[in-house]
C-alpha cells in the first residue's frame, strides 16, 4: 500500500515538472486538472468571480437615473452550495424574504453586530463629509403648576365627582370660588440635554418625571400653567414643530389588541414618515459619484430601503424587531383584557418601538423598563447607548430602579426630587457631590437606589458618614443650594448663561411640518388600519348588519 502511494507521488511531482516549463496556459490547465484530480474547491477562482459580478451590478446601477438609481438595491444571497450571487431589486417593493436576506447579512448575533452596523451607517456619511443633524435642549426655570383638589375630595367617589362638576359648572359663571388648590410640580429647573450623551432621569414617585418628560417633548397636560424657557438649538418652542422633532414615550402602553406586533411598528413608520432621510440618501449618492466612492451594497440597500416614505412595510420595523427583541413574536396578537396576547414586558418594548421607528432625533422614554426583567432592560439600554453615541441622538430616560450593570451604562444623572433638580451632570462625579454633603453611598449598596433615598426623611440617617459632626435632617432645598456652590452646578449655571449658537444648527435638525406625510397619504393609512380591524372582528359587523336589516 505504501508502494502505491509513492507511485502515485512520483507520478505527480513528474506531471508538475514536464508541465512547469510549458506556457502560463498549459501551467493553468494543469492546475486546474490537479485541483479537479484531488477534489480541492477554487477558491480564489470563486471570489474573483463573485467580485466581478458585483461590480457589474454596480456598474449597471450607476448608470441608471438618479430617481431609479435611489429606487434599485444589490442584495447578496449565499446559495446551498456556497456560491455568492448578487441580485439588484427595487427596494421600495422589498418582498418578506429579500428583507430577510438582507436583515441575516447584516446581523448575523445582534448583540455583537448592533453597533458594527451603526458604525458601517455612520463611516459612510462621515467618508463624504456628511453632518448629521443634532439638537441641544435647554431649559431655564422651569416651572410647572396645577390646580386639584386636596384630600378627601381628591378621591374619585360619585359624590366628589358629582360635587367636583357642579363646583365647576358654577366657577365658570362666576357663582362660586374654586375649591382646588395650587400644586406646584416642577419648580425652577434648568440643564441642558446634550445630543450624543446618555441621560438618566431618577427620582421617586410623585417628584414630576413625567411632567419633566412632557414639557421638554411638548406635549404637557393643558390643564398645566408652565412658565420658564424650553428651546431646542436656540430656538422656541413655537418656531417648529417639537411634537415631530422630539419622541414622547409614555409609561402607558395603549395598542389596538386585533393587530399583530408586526402591523403595530409598519403602522406608526407609516404615520411618522422617513423624515430628511431621502433628501440625505440624496446628497450622500450626488458626493460618492463625484468622488468615486464605492458605498458597501448592504449598507447601501438598507439606507434605500428606509429612506422610500409611504411603505406598508418598512425595513425600519425588521431592524426595530431585531434589536428590541420582538422577532419571535412579530406575528403574534398584542391583545387585551379580552384577548390573549403578548406579555407586558413586550407590550412595553412595542411602546418603545413604535416611536423608535420614525424619524425623531430627540427622545423622552418615561419607565420603559416596567414589566421587564434586568437582562431585557441592559440591553435594550445597551442597544439605545450604541445608537445616542453613534448617531448623535438625544435621549433622555426614566427609571425607577435600574440595576448597576444598567446604571454604568449612563453619561448624565437627573436627581429629580419634590419638583427640585437635585443634581444634574456627569455620572462619575455624583457620588462626590453627596459626600460633600456628609452622605455615602455604602460599597454594596446600588447607586441609582442610594440616589432615590438619600433626599428621603426616612431614609437619609443611614447615609450620614460624618462621624465627628451629629445627623441632622438636610432637605431637598438644602440640597440645591448645595448644588449651586459645587463645581458642577457651577459649570451648568455658566454654559446656560452662554446663548446657542444658532448658527451651528443643521437645516433639517427641527422639523417644521406638522404631518410626516401627505394628507391623502395619511387618509390611506388609517383606511387601511380600519378596514383590517373591520376584517379582525367581521363576525360582530356581520352579525349588526344582519340584526339592523331584519329590524
């Protein structure tokens, strides 16, 4: 046997001799007729192969219209036997499987490819010279205020609304005076919310998160009076539109149960719109033709895919499924208290993708972690990091008690308490304030919880570390005046009294449209939203109908 395969060896080595002195044809046949004879795969035959049909492809892209050229996408799809082949199709009418090639090229673990794929997004416009918009919220002494009834009247019976209503009827005609009472919910808060910084809002229960939330998003309760300065990269409040510029997601989840999670996200993306995305998409291929640059095909399709306004159904909404988590329930009810359906935390997640995929550049997330278990809220928060720090987004987030792995994740603090900002900046430099003070945060002890019960009355004492000097109760206004004189509220009070630099503010940072897309566009949508829950529950309409026409 050993024989044999000397042989065998003998008469290679002097195949390879008589034919190494032939010609570069003769010394390719026989290469090849090796590789054939010992069942060895051409590699580097294979790939050259698959980079000339993409550039083919590419070529013949280019040389398309630019309205057609924005329209037209290179898809590469591995085949079962490992060949590469490169597809060009229209990604405004983007089928559930191309979506799905495409969503697999990209993210193949989306915990490890997330960031890698917003970095390749971010790589291409910067390669161009392309600025991302960014908006700065200010606000300066901010105060918020109501009017409600105190105590037993404050209890929704029959008879406090009854009284409630009467009083009310009689206190327009000027019969009676009002029995409410002044409630004070913000009172002089100031900071400035920067764009690509984590922010981190905290506090306890009844300290005015929410109505923090809603003034800065625009969408405060109108029985509200607020006074004070909001304005983004300089401008008021009035000269656009902040309810588009700016995300709100409230702490409520409010979804129709008849519709699937999938339906919910293409829905909203729908309403919403793309924004300035075309006009980016836009710009960014007019600057690769004139420079010559070769985008990469998938980044490239991506950005075609979700900048195509009008859609029933978006890319944005795969991509929003995958980071989120809801891929393995797209397809599954969100139901209600009369249908089966998703479980709360995912009910939560779907309120944060809903405004996840518009346009919005500004985000105000109000306890997105209810119902969700620490792992799930680290990385989504994760996820949400990756995506302020990347893309220049603004974000601010409340939560009640976020774990330490998620707390580091954090670049700003917001110590909201009794209405007073406590503290506001950097996360490292919080814990230094407080000792200054006379209160430290023990070494197993969190810090977002330390944060939340150290401007408690309750629970202060344990804290106080100041041995030498006896305990006495520091209250929250003390706390602020503490603030005033520490170098970081010193800082805050210093940039505030620098005005934004309007200057700086990019053309398509505010939007100054109040729909995202056309009326008729708009009309279209929310038709095809009633009539698909016409079809979920036909049973009742039928039954009406035939009830009505006998009667």
């Amino acid at each position: 046997m050993s024989a044999a395969l000397i042989g065998d060896d003998l008469a290679v080595r002097s195949l390879s001799r008589r034919l190494s002195v032939g010609s570069g044809s003769r010394r390719s046949w026989a290469t090849t007729s090796l590789r054939e004879a010992w069942g060895a795969p051409d590699v580097f035959l294979r790939s050259k192969r698959e980079e000339d049909e993409e550039e083919l492809r590419w070529a013949a892209l280019e040389r398309l219209p630019t309205y057609d050229r924005l329209r037209q996408g290179i898809i590469k799809q591995v085949l079962e036997n490992g060949r590469i082949v490169h597809e060009q199709v229209d990604v405004a009418h983007l089928g559930m499987e191309d979506r799905k090639i495409l969503m697999e090229s990209i993210f193949k673990v989306t915990e490890d490819d997330n960031e890698r794929f917003l970095q390749r997004l971010r790589a291409r416009t910067d390669r161009v010279g392309i600025e991302i918009p960014k908006i700065e919220v200010r606000f300066e002494h901010l105060c918020v205020e109501g009017d409600a009834y105190v105590g037993t009247r404050a209890l929704p019976t029959l008879l406090n609304s009854t009284l409630n209503e009467i009083e009310g009827f009689l206190g327009l005609i000027k019969l009676l005076p009002s029995k409410k009472k002044v409630v004070k919910i913000l009172q002089e808060v100031s900071g400035i919310v920067k764009p690509s910084r984590m922010t981190l809002l905290l506090g306890p229960p009844g300290s005015g998160k929410t109505t923090l939330l809603q003034a800065l998003a625009g969408k405060m309760d109108k029985d509200l009076r607020a006074t004070g300065n909001i304005t983004y990269c300089g401008h008021e409040m009035s000269d656009f539109i902040p309810q588009r510029t700016s995300a709100y997601i409230s702490q409520h989840d409010l979804h129709h149960g008849e519709m699937t999670v999938r339906e919910t996200l293409d829905f909203a993306g729908r309403c919403l719109g793309v924004g300035t995305r075309y006009e980016l998409l836009v710009e960014l291929s007019r600057r690769e033709k004139e420079s010559g640059i070769k985008p990469d095909p998938e980044i490239d399709a991506f950005m075609k895919a979700t900048a195509m306004a009008g859609q029933q159904s978006s890319l944005v909404t795969d991509y929003v499924l995958k980071v989120l988590g809801l891929d393995n329930c797209a397809d599954i009810m969100v139901g209600d208290e009369m249908r089966r359906g998703i479980s709360g935390g995912q009910k939560k997640r779907l309120t944060t993708g809903e405004m996840l995929v518009g346009p919005a550049k500004v985000f105000f997330m109000d306890e997105i972690s209810t119902g969700l278990d620490s792992s799930t809220t680290f990385q989504i928060i994760k996820y949400l990091r990756q995506m302020v720090h990347i893309m220049d987004v603004t974000m601010i987030i409340s939560l009640l008690q976020p774990a330490p792995e998620t707390y580091a994740l954090f670049d700003e603090i917001i110590l909201l308490s009794e209405g007073k900002i406590v503290y506001y900046g950097p996360r490292e430099s919080v814990l230094e304030f407080f000792e200054s003070v006379g209160f430290k945060c023990p070494e197993r002890k969190g810090v977002a919880d330390f944060l939340q019960e150290v401007t408690s009355k309750k629970d202060q004492e344990q804290y106080w570390f100041k041995r030498n000097e006896p305990y006495r109760y520091v209250s929250v206004s003390d706390f602020v005046r503490h603030f005033n004189s520490f170098h970081v509220g010193q800082s805050l009070c210093d940039e505030l009294g620098i005005p934004y630099n309007r200057n700086k503010v990019h053309p398509a940072a505010l939007a100054t449209k109040k729909y995202g897309i056309s009326k008729v566009d708009l009309f279209k949508a929310c038709l095809t939203l009633e009539w698909l829950l016409m079809k979920r529950n036909s049973f009742v309409y039928i039954f009406k109908t035939t009830q009505i026409t006998i009667m």
